[in-house]
C-alpha cells in the first residue's frame, strides 16, 4: 500500500523523474516549546529552534530566551487574573528550569521572550488523580478492566492509560528502564551526552507515553479496558498481548502488569489524540503530525497527573 | 463587504432599466403653443439642438398635430410625446446627432436559422437590418426582430458563413426560416471573442467554440478542453490535469453542460482526453466573467455545449484512428422530420501497454481502457417545434496490478485501480409559442460513479501469514433536472428570458478501509445524502442607446431538504457594455453559489476526490465576480483584448490537516473511514475564503492564409483559513495559484487540404503542501510542522506542439484526412505531479523532492475517413 498509485502508472511507462530544488535560503525558524508539567516533577521547559526539512543537523536550543510562568488567579480557564509569577532559570542547552513545583487544579500561563517574539502558551495541571482497577471476566477468553476514577466535576475531564507487563528477569528490567529513563540516575546519566537523553531525562516518566490511550471516562467515572483489542509494549522493539489475548510473544511476560493512569489536561489529551492518529499501520512511517497548543510556535505545554496501579491476573 | 456589494448590485440591477429610458444630456426646447404640427416639432428640433432630423415623407405624415403638456419641454419628452400621439418611432443617433423618424406600423419576423448544408440549427447568429438593429438567434437558432414596414432587407450573419441579404418587404406573414451557407475561404477562428461585422450588438457568446478547431489534444485530435484552455484567464498548470480552471477558480467550479444537464468529468485517463468528440459538437461557450443568470451551481464559469442533431439532409460517416482512440461517427436523416446522430469511441491505449511494461516491474495485469457514446435523436413537428433525446455514456478503468517477492520471503501483491462512470439522459422540447415566445424545457438525468481503490497484500513465503489492507474511495452523484424556460422577443426594453427548474441532488461519498480485501458488493457508498436545488431566474438584454448595452439578471436559488436546513441565495449579474467605432468595453458582476462541494485529496496520492453536498455546518459555496474588458477591432485582421478581474469566494472548504493526506504518499493511509469510526468528512475540514485577481490579454490576427492568437493572464489566487483555535488565521496560495500564463498559436494555410499548425503553452506549476519545518517532538524526535499551506510549486510548465493536417477529397466527395504531429516537440519535461522521498540515514538533505514528467516527445498520427 505504500505505493502510490501515481507512481505505479509513472513505473508503468517508463516516465521521467528529475529531483527539485527547493529554495530554503529564505526558511525562517521558529521557536518550538517542549514542557509537560505534573505537581510530582519540577518545572522544565525545554526550547529549540525549528529547522527546515531539508537540514538534518540538530536542532539548534533556544539560549537567550525569558521564560515567564504566571499562575492563574483560578480553576476556571476564563479568569485571567495572575496571581504569582516567576522566571525559569537557563540550565543549557534550551532547558530551562525551576525547583518548585507546579500546583494540581491551577492553570497555567507560559510566556517565551526571545529575538524580540512573544510565544505564549496555556495549560491545566489535574487534580492529583484517585482511581482504583478492577479486572472483569467476561468469558475465559475475554477480559476487560474497570478503572475507577473520582472525577473533577467542576470541569471536562481527561484522561490516558497504559499496561506495562513488570518483567520478572533483572536484566531485563535494567534494559527497559534505561530505554525510558525511569527514575534512576545512573540511567540519566547514561543518556546526558545527546539532546535526544535530555528529553529522556526531562520526561523519564513519560516512557510510556507514546503508547498511553487517551479516553475519557463514562457517565459513572468509569474507564473501561477492553483487553482484546490492547497492546502493550515490554519494550521498544517488542509488544505483546495480554492475558486473554490471542497470543502473547514475549518470553519475559508475567500475570503482573503496571496499569499508568494519566489525568490529563485537554491540551495533552489533544496531544496523545494527534500521536494515535499519526500511528500509521506499519513500521515505516515517515511523518507525524502532534497536536499543539503554542502561539507564535510549536510544540506542547500541558499538565497531567499520574496513578500507578498494580493489576494481577 | 461582499454583502455590502451584493447590495448595491442589487439595487442598480432594480433601478438601471428604470433609468435606462430617461437621456439627460438632451436639449430643453422653447414652442409658441401647447397645439403644433409634426413639421414645426422637427423644426424647432433642428432649430434648437444640434440634431438634424431624417424622414421618408411617404411614410411619416408631417401634418399630424401634438399636443404638448408645456411649451418649454425637454427633448426626450418630446420624442416620448410624438411616439405616444402619432403612430412614429424616433432613433436617437447620439453620435451622428440624428433622429429618425420611422413609421410605427412595425412587424415581427421570426423563425429558425440553420446551416444549409446540415440542416442543423445555427445558434448566436446575428439578424439586423441596420448596424444598431438587430438580434441573435438563441440555443435552438430561433430569432424574433420587431422592424418597420420600410425596412425591405435583413442581414444575416455569423462567422465562417457568407452574409446573407434577404428581401422581406414582400414578405407575407411574419414566419422566416432562413439558412445561410459555410463559407469555406473564411477561416475558422477557433477560439476568442468572434470578429463580427456587426460589432455594436452585444455579443452574446463570450467564446466560440466550432469543432473544426485545429487545436489538438494528445492524440492529434480537435479537442474542445485543449481549445478551451487557450482563452485567457483559463490554465492548466500540470500534465494531463482534469479539466480546467478559471481566473483563480477550482476545476470544481466549472459548470458544464452537455444539452443543458450537468457532467461531472470531463476527462479520459486522468486528462489524456476530453470526453467530448468534436464531430458530435454544434456550438460550446464558455462564460467566465458576464454569466448569464440562467447558469448556476459552480462558482467560475459555465461551459455550455450544444450536441449535433444529426444532419437532417444527408447521411454523414466517418471513423478515425489514432494512438489512442478507434472512433466512428454517424449522422443523417430517418424520416424528413427525424434525424439522429451517434458517436463512440473506444481506447486501444490497453492493446500496446501491457507490451510497454517492463518485465521487471512485476505489473502481471493492467488496464487502460475508456469508452464513450453519443447519441441524439431529433424530430421536428415544425421547423419551430422539436423534441430531442440525448443520451451520453462515458467509462474509464485504470487497473495496475503487481506482484512483488522480496528477498524470498514476502510476497507483494499490489493492486490500485480508479474507475469512473458519467451518465446523462435529456429530454428537450422546444417551441415557438408565438412570433415573440420561445418555450424551452428539459428534464434529465445525470450520474456520476467515482471508484478509486488502493488494496495490498503481504504473505509471508515460510509461513503463510497474511496481512491485508483495501482502501476504497468511492463517489456516487445523481442529479436530476427538471426546468422550463421562455424567451420573450416583444419587450420595448428588451429580449427577456425566464426560466425555472428543479434539481434533485443525490450524494454518496465514502472511503472504505478494511483488514480484508473487501469483496465488490461490499464496495459500495454506505450514506446517502439527499439535497434539492430549486431556482428560478430573469435575464434582460436592453440597448440603452446605440452605444450602450446592458444585459442583466437574478438568479434565485433554494437548497432545501438535507438535515432540516435551507439556503436561500439571490445572484444578480450584471454586464454593461460600451461600443463605439472599433472600441468596445465592458464591465460585468456575477454572482454565484455552489451547493456541491468537492473534497479534494491535496496530496498527489490515490485519487479521491469526493463530491459532498452542503450541510448544517458546511454552508454552499459563493463568489462575487467582477471583471472588465476592454477589445480593439482594427479592423478584420486583428483584435486587442485587455480584461481584468477580481473574485472573491466564501464558504469554502479544505483539510484541517493536509498532512493526514501527505501520509497517503507513503502509505495510502485513509482521508478518512465513515465504514468504521466517527470520523465524518465534516469533522475534518475548515471553511474560509478565498480571492483571485487578474490581467488578461489577448491578441488575434488573421490575414490571409496566415492565423496567429497570442494570450496572457497574470494573475494570483489565494485561500484564507483558520484551520486552529490557537494559531490566527492564514492566507496561502491555492493550489492552482499561477501567476503568469502564456498560450499561442499559429497556424498557416497552405490551401483548403494543407496546413500547418504550431502551438506553445507556458503556465506556472501547480502547488502542493509540503511541510517545510522539522521540531522536536517531546522526546526530541524530528516530526513535520503542520503549518505549511501549498509551498512548493511544481515546475513550469510549457511545450510546443506541431502539426500538419492533408485531406485529400475523393471524386465521390468521400475524403481521408491525417494528422500528423509532434507532441512535445523539445521534450520538455513538464510535471505531472511530485512526491517526497526520504534519503539514506546521514544524508544532506535528509529528503529530496522528486518530479515526474509523463509525457515525453512523441508523435501524433491521426487518420480520418469521411465518407
């Protein structure tokens, strides 16, 4: 299916083919922020510069900018009222950073000063999450779990999750937790030498966002699992289907799985939609297409908060 | 302001025919008394203005008397009173300062216009019998002229035929069929404004279009698409591109009209061809700027093709041979009352091509087939009087299978396939009413089966595991037609036309994705959508003076019937038109909407294109059009046009995220999925708006043997949408932005069996959406920004075309005729479309942009017996 049809007909009659040159000389960068927040880590705003598609360098951090938070007066999104306000301090290499962390339930406003731009952006961080898992036999082929959640009624409310199996084998273990980052220092160490583990040390908790399932729950708080249809990633070159499934390849699989619950704010529920829509059906997809809700820019800014819950079957 | 101006035109198109009457640049004339005789009236005419007055005083009695409400009375007051009292009509003659008096006894003369030769009624023929007096004959070749008992002559002429004198004073009745004979010395002018002798009537086709037209399309061939893209303002910026565009429109907003239904593709093969075969052609005209109110539903322009009845004298044969087509043609008369005409073509392109794949590209089935069929059947109760039923079949089928093993473990099987299906079924009755009622009516049928499928299988040699995806894009468009019509010749103010129809409107778009190859009965549209389209509509034609002519209308449309919701849209147009000596200039305003949308694939992908109807949320389509043209006749030899325009289109619609579509290139991965999720094709667009200005200009010349047209157009045309809540909105260049366009031709006439013929085209390339940044993504990954809107443009396109064309006439009048060209005559690689492709790891750039040209230099051999 990766053939275009054009290039079929194209193939078919031997037609000519010639490479353009596009004229990039007059590409204009732009500034793309990268931060998601929680009240369990501390501030960390990540900037680069955009790049034209036809430069493969890296991309270029952003080192002289201002980074402005300002906490919103209250919950609702609609009262523009600051009533704190800090600078984040440069660390290098476009991070830039605080130590204290963000509130859950407040709103926030995100403002880059840089080459004389204005990038603004705005996000929620959740009210930390409560939620409980119940598994649910259907049949003795088909399970599904319940996820129980006490829900924000002032507001909409979002949410995503992932199965991750614990795997039994040490090594093993170390593996994953390296490739995700984890909370380990000598694992963020281990990556620090490359943009690339910068992100990874900065969203190390995230390790499993790409796979997280965004949804929202049903009129009784419910958020339910279907286990036939999900995939799970033990790795990053390897998945696996749960307990019930048809079959599961992965020789490390346990009955013991992590169950990530995410209470996210619309921005990144919006975010993790894009990265299921861009999931393409096999292996060599080339382009994606991420959510954002920056002004004057790229990238994300938003707030989630995390439960982890351990699920037995 | 659109609305602001919809306003104004409104109301000058209510208040101009009022005011048309009154003249305020006539003198105030002094009189003794209130009583006086003609002969004083012209007097103090002559005496007190610069006029002078001009009578024949056999017909005009100077003695009769008028009584005047005043003594100090004004002008044109006067010449309102003496045609009101006496039985006199006065011509003003501002530019000569004539008046001239004209017995009132007035009579009509009426009938139909057709070619000697064929029978076949002659459509936008101009009747007069002086330079400022006269008619057209409309789409069935009627006419009606009010003249005085004086007038003894009339004059009937149209080009490419000998100007016919006919005596009519003693002519007894008001009944005059008249058929003028082809001049065969006159060249053919293909396209462009007719040079008519008599240039002081409006013209009322902005394009002639004749079937004899030696501009060729691909395959050595008159083709009405090639011809009409050589007329300013309308381009084609890309190989074999469906259909064509005007000044900054879509190929979408196109109405075209085969005997007055709807079609919906106008191309073989992705564009090798049109669907139209120049045999079965009796007249086309394109609208662009000063359409008439009687065309609706598209936003640009109106192409309006009138098919052959089918020669009523004679039985014409003739069959052709070409790179591509196998196409015979007959025409003659079944009874003296009954003619037919039928037409079909079939492609051979299949015969050679599987012989044209290389063996190893693994293509085990392909197809490139099209066919079509014409015919038309007429009978004729009176030459004024007929009923026709045209019918009209058109099918592509483009198949490429292959199949494919990589490294003796995966087996490939690709299979993609576009199939398209136009129908049409018309019924037309015509009949004059009365010497001054024409009657039109029409009800028809015509359907539209779009199907383009992508499907893709891969086994595993060793174990036999499969995995499946079929991507189906399917568009299914029904319309049907109903409408009435009446011409009215007897207005003191003018021709009118009224006219009101209905059209049921039947849309079924989908695009179907499954994990299995789908099975054909699977493969069909899951909705429907059912929409009606009622209008009605008034057109004026009105001479204001000798020099000014002004034809208006309104157009009232009513979309009703789909998700409880109706649009209302009125549409005034206005043309103005000023000529004097060899100077002629207009201005015009048209308003239009649109109640079918086209989705249209912004990738170079799959095919899939899909025809939606105007919903709660997705509102029709407008534009308001504003265009003046200004055209120098020197005299027969050549003619200078200048022209310029201004549109403005709203309520258009486009893909949220073109890059959704982007990702076909590499994977055909799905628009969307109505068969399995939520995702209706309403979630995924964004309305906006759009505008598109211009220059245009055209040069003609003929002399002789000699024809050369020279066209330009500079223009742009561009989109604004807010396609996020976060980010303003944005305005890009569309897709068929193309700033400069050149087309030319030239042709030489060795004698009436050899000429040689030469064309050149340039146009700026067409654009696409390429995403031109790359940012991080939160683990710093390189993704594609979605921000970029149509940013690279295709290369220019241009080539040069060659041709000669021999006939050579038999003693029994039977004739072969051949064509034979160069195609692409430097071999210009000109683009058909384009794609991106990624580079090997480490590569500098990472990705290139690839351009593929499709047709190469190659020849044109066309044969044609005529018998």
């Amino acid at each position: 299916m990766r053939y275009n049809f054009y290039i079929l007909l194209i193939l078919a009659f031997s037609a000519c083919e010639t490479e353009i040159q596009v004229d990039q000389s007059e590409y204009k960068p732009f500034v793309v922020v990268n931060s998601i927040v929680s009240a369990d880590s501390m501030w960390v705003v990540q900037l680069n510069y955009s790049k034209s598609i036809f430069d493969n360098s890296d991309f270029k951090p952003v080192e002289n900018a201002s980074v402005h938070i300002a906490v919103m007066a209250d919950t609702d999104s609609n009262v523009d009222e600051e009533i704190q306000s800090f600078y984040l301090q440069h660390e290098g290499n476009g991070r830039y950073t605080r130590s204290n962390r963000p509130a859950e339930g407040r709103n926030y406003q995100l403002t880059v000063e840089v080459d004389e731009e204005v990038i603004t952006a705005r996000t929620y961080v959740p009210k930390v999450l409560h939620a409980s898992a119940e598994v649910i036999e259907l049949t003795p082929d088909s399970k599904h779990i319940s996820i129980e959640v006490i829900e924000d009624e002032a507001r909409e409310n979002f949410y995503a999750y992932e199965l991750l199996p614990i795997v039994e084998d040490k090594t093993e273990l170390d593996q994953t937790e390296a490739l995700g980052g984890g909370d380990s220092d000598t694992n963020n160490d281990a990556a620090s030498s490359t943009e690339e583990a910068n992100f990874t040390q900065q969203f190390g908790k995230f390790n499993g966002f790409k796979g997280a399932v965004p949804a929202q729950s049903d009129q009784s708080g419910s958020i339910i699992v279907d286990l036939d249809n999900i995939t799970i990633r033990s790795d990053q070159s390897s998945t696996s289907t749960l307990p019930g499934g048809d079959t599961s390849s992965s020789s490390n699989a346990s009955n013991k799985y992590t169950l990530k619950v995410w209470a996210v704010s619309i921005d990144y529920y919006n975010y993790l939609i894009s990265v299921q829509e861009s999931s393409l059906p096999d292996s060599e997809k080339t382009f994606y297409n991420y959510h954002t809700n920056i002004t004057n820019g790229g990238g994300i800014f938003a707030g989630y908060n995390l439960e982890e819950i351990l699920i037995e079957f | 302001m659109i609305r602001r101006v919809h306003v104004l035109v409104c109301a000058v198109f209510l208040s101009v025919n009022l005011l048309a009457q009154e003249n305020a640049d006539l003198p105030t004339l002094k009189f003794d008394s209130l009583q006086v005789t003609l002969e004083s009236a012209i007097k103090s005419i002559e005496n007190q203005s610069d006029f002078f007055c001009s009578y024949n005083p056999l017909t005009v009695d100077l003695s009769d008397q008028l009584l005047l409400t005043r003594t100090q009375i004004p002008l044109a007051r006067l010449i309102e009173t003496i045609e009101e009292q006496l039985e006199i009509e006065v011509q003003i003659n501002q530019s000569s300062n004539k008046l001239q008096f004209f017995s009132k006894q007035k009579r009509i003369i009426s009938g139909i216009i057709s070619d000697e030769a064929s029978g076949e009624s002659l459509q936008a023929v101009a009747v007069y019998h002086t330079s400022s007096s006269g008619t057209y004959s409309n789409e069935e070749g009627y006419y009606s002229l009010r003249i005085t008992e004086e007038v003894d002559s009339l004059f009937v002429s149209y080009l490419g035929y000998k100007t016919k004198a006919i005596a009519v004073q003693n002519l007894l009745g008001s009944s005059l069929n008249i058929s003028i004979t082809s001049d065969n010395e006159l060249t053919t002018v293909i396209i462009s404004d007719t040079i008519r002798s008599l240039n002081d009537l409006s013209n009322p086709t902005p394009m002639d279009y004749r079937p004899e037209s030696p501009i060729t399309g691909i395959g050595g061939r008159s083709d009405l698409l090639s011809s009409v893209r050589f007329i300013p303002g309308v381009s084609v910026g890309s190989e074999a591109q469906n259909g064509f565009t005007v000044r900054g429109g879509g190929p979408d907003q196109n109405i075209i009209l085969i005997d007055g239904l709807p079609i919906y593709e106008a191309s073989h093969l992705g564009g090798l061809s049109s669907i139209f075969s120049s045999e079965t052609i009796k007249h086309a005209d394109l609208y662009k700027g000063d359409i008439p109110a009687r065309f609706g539903g598209k936003l640009s322009s109106a192409l309006d093709i009138r098919l052959k009845d089918g020669n009523r004298n004679t039985v014409n044969r003739s069959a052709s041979l070409n790179f591509e087509n196998l196409k015979g043609f007959i025409e003659g008369p079944i009874s003296p009352k009954t003619s037919i005409m039928l037409n079909g073509r079939i492609s051979i392109v299949g015969l050679y091509a599987n012989a044209l794949l290389p063996k190893s590209s693994g293509f085990v089935d392909t197809e490139f087939s099209y066919n079509d069929f014409y015919s038309k059947l007429s009978h004729w109760f009176s030459p004024s009087n007929r009923i026709s039923f045209t019918v009209y079949s058109g099918r592509d089928d483009i198949r490429l299978e292959r199949e494919k093993i990589d490294q003796a473990e995966l087996s490939f099987i690709d299979l993609n396939e576009v199939k398209w299906k136009n129908r049409l079924f018309a019924i037309n009755y015509n009949v004059a009413l009365s010497d001054k009622v024409f009657l039109h009516s029409k009800i028809g049928v015509s359907t539209f089966d779009f199907d383009s499928r992508s499907a893709n299988s891969v086994t595993s040699i060793q174990d036999q595991s499969n995995s499946k995806l079929d991507v189906n894009a399917i568009s299914q468009q029904s319309d049907r037609i109903a409408q009435v019509a009446l011409d009215y010749f007897g207005s003191r103010i003018g021709k009118f036309n009224f006219g009101a129809g209905i059209i049921n409107h039947s849309s079924a778009p989908s695009i179907l994705e499954a994990n299995t190859c789908l099975d054909p009965f699977e493969r069909v549209a899951d909705s429907t959508y059912l929409s009606n389209e009622a209008f009605c509509y008034i057109e004026n034609t009105l001479d204001l003076t000798s020099n000014w002519t002004l034809k208006s209308g309104l157009r009232y449309n009513y979309f009703f019937g789909l998700e409880d919701v109706s649009y209302n849209y009125f549409q005034p147009r206005v043309n103005l038109k000023y000529s004097r000596s060899r100077n002629q200039i207009n201005f015009s305003y048209s308003s239009m909407s649109q109640f079918l949308h086209l989705l249209v694939n912004p990738s170079s992908g799959l095919p899939s294109d899909l025809w939606v109807p105007s919903t709660s949320r997705v509102a029709p389509e407008s534009s308001q059009l504003f265009s003046s043209t200004y055209k120098y006749i020197s005299s027969k030899t050549w003619s200078l046009q200048i022209g310029a325009f201004y549109n403005l289109y709203d309520n258009l619609i486009a893909y949220r995220n073109p890059y959704e579509i982007i990702q076909a290139i590499v994977t055909d991965h799905p628009v969307f999925n109505r068969d399995t999720d939520e995702k209706n094709w309403e979630d995924r667009v964004e309305i906006g708006r759009g505008r598109a200005y211009g220059l245009e200009f055209q040069f003609n010349y003929e002399r002789g043997r000699f024809t050369y047209l020279l066209g330009y157009t500079l223009s742009r045309s561009e989109r604004t949408f807010k396609f996020y809540a976060n980010e303003p909105e944005i305005t890009y260049p569309y897709k068929y932005d193309r700033p400069h366009n050149i087309s030319s031709y030239l042709e030489y006439r060795f004698d009436e069996n050899h000429k040689l013929f030469a064309s050149w085209v340039f146009g700026n390339g067409n654009l696409w959406t390429l995403a031109e940044s790359a940012i991080p993504d939160i683990e710093g990954n390189p993704i594609l920004d979605e921000r970029g809107r149509n940013n690279i443009r295709l290369s220019n396109y241009h080539k040069l075309n060659l041709g000669y064309s021999v006939r050579r006439e038999q003693a029994n009048g039977n004739y072969f005729e051949y064509t034979l060209g160069i195609h692409n005559a430097y071999n210009n690689r000109n683009p058909f479309f384009s794609y991106i492709e990624e580079q090997p790891a480490g590569s500098n750039p990472p990705i290139a942009v690839k351009e593929v040209s499709l047709y190469p230099i190659f020849p044109q051999i066309n044969v044609k017996y005529s018998w």
